[in-house]
C-alpha cells in the first residue's frame, strides 16, 4: 500500500514537471506575440504606443490610463488627453519612448503621422522579428532543458516511464519551437506586405 500511494505521489509529481515545462513554454509564445506587437508593419496601431508611460502627477502612469488612443486611419494615430494639462508630459514621454515618431501638438490632442516603411526598414524589422523568435526558442529549449533535469531527479521511478515523460517533453518542445517559426512566417509576411 505505501509503495502504491508513492508511485501516484511521484506521477503527481512528473504531472507537475511537465505541466510546468508547458506553463513556461506558452509564456514564451505570449512573450513573442507581445514583442511582435511592437514591431510595425507599416501600419498605425495603438499597440505602438501601449509600452509609453507618462510623469503625470508624479507618477509614472501609462498613456492608455491618461488619454483616449485612437487609430483614425492607417497612418495616423491619435492620442486625446482626458485632461489636457497632461498634454505637455504625453508629447515628451513619446519623444522619450524612443518610437521615431514626431508628434503634433495642436493643444488639444497629440497626432502621430506613421511613415511608410522603406524596403531597407523593413528588412531590419524582419530581422529584429527573426531575433525576437530565436530568443522565444532559447527559451523554449531552457524548458526543455529544466523539465529534464527535474525528470533525472526523481527517485523509484521506472526507466521507461522516465522515457515517456522525456519523449512528452521533446514533443513539447517541438510543438513550440514549429509555433515560434509560423508566428515569424505571419510577422515576416505582415512586415514586408507594402
């Protein structure tokens, strides 16, 4: 009876390696799909801005919780203080944030002209995106790694079991890695449509 309660106690435990090694996995597709976001292709989106945080009333506060964003057309993004002493800090935190853009200030909203992207522009996001994917599956295959650390550490376990779960994990990590190249085939298509 005791070796029995120990056995579903150690496949309770390879359940939670694998589970966990899943677990990391999927962050890592949400990490990409998130850093994908901040990578134009060509056309205005709120996600642009969605990382840009303003000094208002000193604290650091993100532009989504001070402004209304809008996406008029698709070169253009606007941005609508609720309060419009605001206006001068969210002008400055988007020139501080780095995007290459430069704002229009008409005193009552801030207006971001989003330029074409040339074909050479467009060949580094493919490339930054590229990246961004190899870093995901560095990622993935550390999971990996991990997971099969923690399977070797387990004690009155069979061998063959121990290969089932080893065999879970690479499939795992091969159902990531194939997600992490079509997600890249989407983006790399997204940013060199003209």
């Amino acid at each position: 009876m005791c070796n029995l309660s120990n056995f579903n106690y150690t496949m309770e435990e390879l359940e939670i390696i694998i589970s966990s090694v899943k677990q990391e996995m999927d962050a890592a597709i949400k990490h990409l799909d998130h850093a994908f976001q901040k990578i134009r292709a060509g056309k205005a989106s709120t996600t642009m801005v969605q990382d840009v945080m303003v000094e208002y009333y000193g604290s650091l506060t993100p532009l989504n919780q001070v402004a209304n964003v809008m996406v008029p057309d698709a070169m253009t993004i606007s941005i609508q203080p609720w309060d419009k002493t605001a206006i001068n800090a969210i002008e400055k935190a988007i020139i501080n944030s780095n995007l290459g853009f430069a704002p229009s200030n008409n005193g009552d909203n801030i207006i971001l002209n989003v330029p074409p992207l040339t074909e050479e522009r467009r060949k580094e996001l493919a490339k930054h995106a590229k990246a961004e994917t190899e870093s995901t599956k560095v990622t993935i295959r550390n999971a990996r790694q991990e997971g099969m650390k923690d399977l070797k550490k387990l004690e009155g376990i069979s061998e063959d079991i121990i290969k089932d779960s080893e065999t879970k994990i690479q499939e795992l990590t091969d159902k990531y890695v194939k997600i992490s190249d079509e997600h890249l085939k989407a983006k790399e298509a997204d940013i060199m449509k003209i």
